[in-house]
C-alpha cells in the first residue's frame, strides 16, 4: 500500500505525534512523507530513511500570506504527488493548506484526516481555521479522532456512513532523548504544561494553589507554555513559589521541565484529549485532571491518576496535595500510567489501528 503522510506544521507535539506515526508506518506501508522545511525535528525526519518532500511552508503568520500565494510550490508537490500516485493520503493534524494539497492529488487517492479537535475550544475559534477544518473534513474519506468523546462532535454525514474510527494518541517517549535528569525523591513540584488558553484552567489552578501550599507548605508550582498570559497575572502575581514561564519550549527543554515535576496537573475546563498525559507518562509521573472530554480517557481514576470535577479548586488542591505528600501514591499512579502508555498507546498498535482504517478508506466503508 502507497501512503502519502502530509505534515507541515514546524513544532511542538503534533510534530512529534506526526514523526512518531511515520516512523511505525514506514515499517508496514510504502510511505511518502510530505514535511515542513522550517520543521524544528527535519533532521528526525531525515533520519527515517523514506522519501521525503520537504515544503517552503511560512515561519510566521506575516509569511503565510505571501508563501500561500506561491503556486510553484504547490506545482512541484503536484508533480512529486503525481508521481507517488499513493493509494492513501493522511493528514495526522491539520493545516491551513491542508484543503490544498487535497486539491492536488491523484484522483484516485482517498484522503484520511486525523481530527484532533473536531470544533474549536473556547479561546480557540477563528474563522479561516474554521474554514480549513469544514473543506479538509469534506474531502476526507474518512477520520480520526483520539477519543470517544469527540465521535458526536464530527460532521453527521461522516458518522451516518461509519467513516469515522477512535484511536488513541501515541506515547511520547521520544521526548526522554532529552536526557532530562531523575525527579528528586524530595521534588514538590506540580507542573503545568502546555498552551495558555481559556479552556485550561489556569484560574481555576491559581484559586487552589493557597490551599495546595497551605497543605504542603514546601511546595512549588511551574506554569510552562506559551499563549497570553495576561488574564491571569492578577490572580498568580500574589502567590508565594510560583514559577511562570511563558514562552515556547524545545524538545530538550520539555524532558528538563518533566524531570524536576514530581506531579502533572490538567485543571480543564473542557477538553478533547491531551499529548501533556502521554508526556507524562513517558516520565512516569503521576496526573491530576478534570473530568472533562476525553481526559477521562486516557486517565483511569486511582490506577493512573487522580480525576476531579472541573471548575473546583477545592477538590484540585485535595487531590495535588495528596500526591505531593503521599509520594507511594504518586510512585504508583505515575507507573501506572506509563505501562497503560507502554501498553495501549505504543505506536505499533497506534500504527495497526491506523491501517485497519486506510483498508476500510479504500474498501469505501
């Protein structure tokens, strides 16, 4: 089978979710992959030893513009398509050419489109991202989607032709080539990781880290990740041990980041699925999360860590606090979660699922 893999963001953990993919189809499949010049992890893609097509894409948004309008580009990846002629064509996340690069495909290919939020969050909505994710969705095939909960959330015609398949998302062990050193045995520190937006909580964290230190009073927190900050500076500004780090992060500095955390926390208000639980995992450390959307999911109450109500400080800082003192608890939660990790999200199962759906893409199910 000829697949055609098309990723063209540059960073972050769908770059690594999409590498990770490739790696375990190039074992099964006859694969093309279709990357990002300005990609921060090329040279992992490089090293993978397939046919790759590295394209110009844009490094910023006062780029995308100009480089969208640049039809050679999109010519040559015709041709290099063309002469592929690959009976599959995923998208593992989508991107602002995704409809695009559907247009140039051979006519027989059937697109496959992994939906990792299926509507935007709150924060999150905008219009011509809207339009990208209407037009990529209606040429799909078929879909993607990391967890149950987000099936209603998919267009109905895909869902009444059965076009849509639930796997999960991979683990993230890629990110211990970062050489992060060993949590110390005496860490109290809870980390927040990942993109700042309305939807994560983070009002909901500041509200219950007085009563986090009031219980452990030798305890810090790190807020780390880039978005605006801004909303949140008058409730964290008077909080005693908070770290704020708001900025972007390598893969380097992420593994330094989960070696010093000796617990993860999710104050979601809502959510899809997450790849901070994957990361976790590859560290072996234990999550506090929200029940909210397909966190439920991935996170097994009392097995793999701790699930609380959302929008409720008190029961967040009840639970932090339990896993920063109880460091057997913590132990145990945080192994837990790396073998479900090791288990059920390897990237061969992650891969054989992903075939069984481009069987079912080509058979017209």
């Amino acid at each position: 089978m000829k697949v055609a893999l098309v990723y063209l963001g540059r960073r972050g953990g769908g770059s690594v979710y999409s590498l990770e993919l490739a790696r375990a189809l190039s074992r099964r499949v006859e694969l093309l992959a279709v990357v990002s010049r300005y990609a921060e992890n090329l040279e992992h893609w490089r090293r993978l030893s397939i046919p790759l097509v590295e394209v110009a894409t844009y490094r910023s948004m006062a780029e995308a513009a100009l480089s969208t309008l640049d039809w050679g580009k999109f010519s040559r990846l015709r041709k290099a398509l063309l002469a592929f002629n690959p009976a599959i064509v995923h998208h593992p996340m989508l991107h602002l050419w995704s409809p695009l690069v559907n247009a140039l495909l051979p006519p027989t290919a059937r697109v496959v489109t992994t939906l990792h939020d299926p509507r935007p969050h709150r924060g999150e909505a905008h219009p011509l991202l809207t339009l990208v994710r209407v037009l990529a969705v209606r040429q799909s095939q078929r879909v993607i989607v990391l967890s149950r909960s987000l099936v209603p959330l998919v267009p109905l015609d895909l869902r009444r032709r059965g076009a849509v398949d639930v796997i999960p998302h991979g683990e993230f062990s890629f990110y211990l080539s970062g050489a992060a050193q060993p949590c110390s045995s005496q860490s109290q520190t809870l980390l927040y990781f990942g993109r700042i937006l309305p939807y994560k909580g983070l009002d909901v964290l500041a509200a219950a880290w007085p009563e986090i230190q009031r219980r452990v009073p030798g305890a810090r927190l790190v807020v780390a990740g880039a978005g605006n900050f801004k909303p949140y500076r008058t409730a964290f500004s008077p909080l005693k041990g908070v770290e704020i780090q708001n900025r972007w992060f390598s893969d380097q500095e992420v593994a330094a980041l989960f070696g010093r955390a000796a617990v993860v926390v999710l104050p979601y208000r809502d959510a899809s699925q997450s790849g901070v639980i994957p990361l976790a995992a590859a560290f072996g450390r234990p999550v506090v999360a929200t029940r909210v959307g397909g966190l439920e999911e991935q996170i097994e109450d009392g097995q793999s860590g701790l699930l609380v109500s959302p929008g409720d400080p008190l029961a967040l800082a009840e639970a932090c606090a339990r896993l920063l003192l109880d460091r057997r608890l913590a132990a145990r939660l945080g192994e837990g979660l790396r073998r479900r990790a090791e288990q059920e999200w390897s990237w061969e199962r992650i891969a054989e699922l992903t075939l069984v759906t481009y069987r079912k893409a080509l058979e017209g199910d």
